[in-house]
C-alpha cells in the first residue's frame, strides 16, 4: 500500500482523542464527528476482516447511514462498494437488529462471501481517495475538531483560493 499522509493524520487524531469511543454515541455525533469516526471504523474492520467482518459486527448496524455519510463527503466511489455489500447481503436484513445480521451473515453462501471478497480488494485501492475526501469534508468543518491549524497544512496547500 503507498503512503497515506491523510489517512495517517485522521488515525492519529482518532488514536490520540480516543475518538473510536464516539461509536457508543453515534447517533448524537455532529456530522463532521460521524464522517471521521464512521469512515475510521469501515477503514478498520475491512482491514481486519473484509466487508464480512464489517457486517458482521456492530459497525454494521452503522452501514446505510455510512452509506449516506460517504455520498456527503464526496466519497461515491466508497459509497457505491457499501451499497454493493449491503446488496450481497441482501435487502431483509434488519441491519440494525443485531442478531438478525449476524444470522444473515453468518448464512452467506460462498458465492456471496466471494464477491464480498472481491470488494474488499477494490476497498484497498480506493482508501486514500476515501481519505482524502473525508480530510477535505472535515477542512470545511474545521470548527467541529479540536487540532491546531497545522493539521490542515495539506488542504489549504491544495486550496486554490
């Protein structure tokens, strides 16, 4: 994988502001707070486990309003690999009913979990396009992240204004 200055900046403030906590209160976080901490976690289970995992854990329950979230950030590439692995996993599924998703999950065919599988390898290359969005969708909201100016240095070095 090549280097990700942003996507190494964004996991430095989420690991140095325990933001990965912010996922207990999801639902209550400002816009900005869901981007980061929602893309974080997508980021984290597709690299530990592939979209299955991602589906089959809590993070889950978060898809479809992820899906939302990365449209709004400029992230439709992402966006459409989410909207894709819900589509695998079927529209039934009471994503948000624990137990329901894990069954459905867990109930994969191996064509499913192959073409899950081969999502997982267009994530890859898709993460530092993901990354950069969502570090130029926070810039705009710059007021919602407590980091000193020097965060942003990237972003307004590529800001023709």
């Amino acid at each position: 994988m090549t280097a990700d200055p942003f996507g190494e900046r964004l996991a430095d403030y989420v690991n140095h502001h325990s933001a990965y906590l912010w996922l207990l209160d999801f639902d209550t976080l400002e816009p900005a707070e869901q981007a980061l901490i929602g893309t974080w976690e997508l980021e984290q289970e597709i690299y530990n486990g592939g979209f299955w995992q991602y589906l089959c854990n809590e993070s889950g329950a978060r898809a479809r309003k992820l899906n939302e979230i990365l449209r709004d950030i400029g992230a439709a590439d992402t966006a459409a690999l989410v909207a894709q692995a819900l589509n695998i996993l079927g529209s039934g599924v009471d994503y948000e009913d624990e137990k329901a998703r894990w069954t459905a999950v867990q109930a994969m065919s191996p064509e499913q979990r192959h073409k899950l599988s081969e999502l997982d390898k267009i994530f890859d290359c898709q993460v530092p396009a993901l990354n950069r969005a969502l570090f130029q969708f926070l810039s705009v909201h710059r007021e919602t992240l407590d980091v000193p100016d020097t965060f942003w240095s990237e972003v307004d070095a590529d800001d023709p204004r």
